[in-house]
C-alpha cells in the first residue's frame, strides 16, 4: 500500500466522483501483485484506490473503487495470498515475504557460476567474477522524480529515468563495443587457426585482434568460450 496525497487538480478530478475521498488529503494505492487482478476485469485499466487507514491491520477491509474505469461502480476488497478462496474476487497486492522471495530467485550481476552462467537461487561452489564488456555512454538524469516522494501522481509509478540522446539519432538494440587488451592477448596466445577449430569465426577474431567495434553481445559469448578453452587447454612451461 502507498500512500497518495492529493496535491494536483488532474489527482482531485479522478477522485471527485467517489464521496468517500473528500475532503481530499491523502489516500491509499495498493500495489498490486503480478496477476492479482479480479476475475473480469482489464489490467490496462485498472487502478484501484482506498480511504487513507493508519491502522494497517484495517487495510484489508478497506473498500476500494477503480478510478481507471468511470463506468465501474463495483467495491473491491484486497487479498494478500493466491491461494486464497477468495482469489478471483478480490485483489490479490504486493507484499514483503513475496518481495523476499522473489530476491532469493534473482540472478547475481557481480558473479557467474563454475560454467559461466548467471547464478540462481541453486548455485553453489566457487563462483566466477563477471566480465562486464562497456559499450558507448549513456547519459541519463540524476536527478529523481519528486513526485514518487510526495505521492502528488499516478504516473510516478511509472517513473523512468531521463535520458539524453544526440539529436538525429536512433537507439539500437544490439550496441557496438571494442574487445579488451586482455581478450586480444588470449585470442594471439592461444592463435586465430586454433581457435578456429573450436567453431569460432575467423572474422570476428580478427575484428577483435584489430580492436573494431563488433556487436557486444558477440564479444560477449567469444570472450565466455575463449575463457573456456584457455582452461582446457594444458599449460606449456
């Protein structure tokens, strides 16, 4: 549940048509959990809103109105479980034990598994560093949206941070990125020929050798496997 207050007029004239809002200070927004929607309704417009409660324990009880829909006049009550009976006629929102959860599950941005995966709540043993290949910079705002603070908009829950692109130009998926001096002395030590036989392609280890901008997400899997071969290989004293 977020608390919301009514600070802007475009806030005041969603609420104006439910007499439980006024005098119009503050209000709860639950957030919903991810498929928790009632049964017949359209996530796309669906934004459910409560009286302001202090009392948490009372949350549960609280009718709440769908102010994305003005034609709605149902009340809906919230749930905290899917595995409730209830499930399907109230709205099932966000709560901590899930948000815990669901962190134990999430990959490891700083480390790799033994075989150069990303690591997940089953991983175990000696992990490895993760190679982080930079592509071009991106200048993006720092500053953040003050509206998330107060609670004064709907669309703050939306909020994406600012970014500034040189005008005339167009994003790309796939973001051009030059091989580090570490991978160009793996890809001469061990020879372009030999490398070869491992399915590897001769023209994109002579771009790296060359240090031209190739597709990041190749020099991404050419350093991974080049990595794994070097490990295989047996050392020559």
């Amino acid at each position: 549940m977020m608390r919301m207050a009514v600070t802007t007029f475009s806030v005041l004239k969603r609420l104006h048509a439910w007499e439980g809002f006024r005098p119009y200070n503050f209000f709860l927004l639950p957030i919903l959990a991810k498929g928790g929607d009632p049964a017949g309704v359209d996530p796309k417009h669906f934004t459910l809103v409560a009286p302001f409660e202090s009392d948490q324990r009372k949350w549960l009880g609280l009718p709440c109105i769908n102010i994305a829909a003005p034609n709605d006049r149902t009340l809906y009550k919230l749930s905290t479980s899917f595995t409730s009976p209830e499930y399907g006629r109230r709205a099932v929102i966000e709560v901590l034990e899930d948000l815990l959860y669901r962190y134990q599950q999430h990959p490891e941005a700083k480390s790799l598994t033994a075989d150069g995966r990303p690591c997940d709540a089953a991983t175990c043993g000696l992990l490895q560093r993760a190679h982080i290949i930079a592509g071009k910079h991106r200048r993006i705002g720092k500053e953040s949206d003050r509206r998330w603070e107060e609670g004064g908009e709907f669309e703050s829950l939306s909020y994406v941070p600012l970014e500034f692109e040189p005008l005339g130009s167009l994003r790309r998926r796939n973001e051009l990125a030059r091989a580090p001096e570490s991978l160009i002395w793996k890809v001469k030590k061990i020879g372009i020929r030999e490398l070869i036989r491992y399915d590897l392609g001769s023209r994109i280890l002579e771009k790296i050798c060359r240090r031209q901008h190739i597709p990041s997400d190749t020099l991404r899997e050419y350093e991974q496997r080049i990595r794994r071969i070097r490990k295989r290989k047996p050392r020559t004293i």
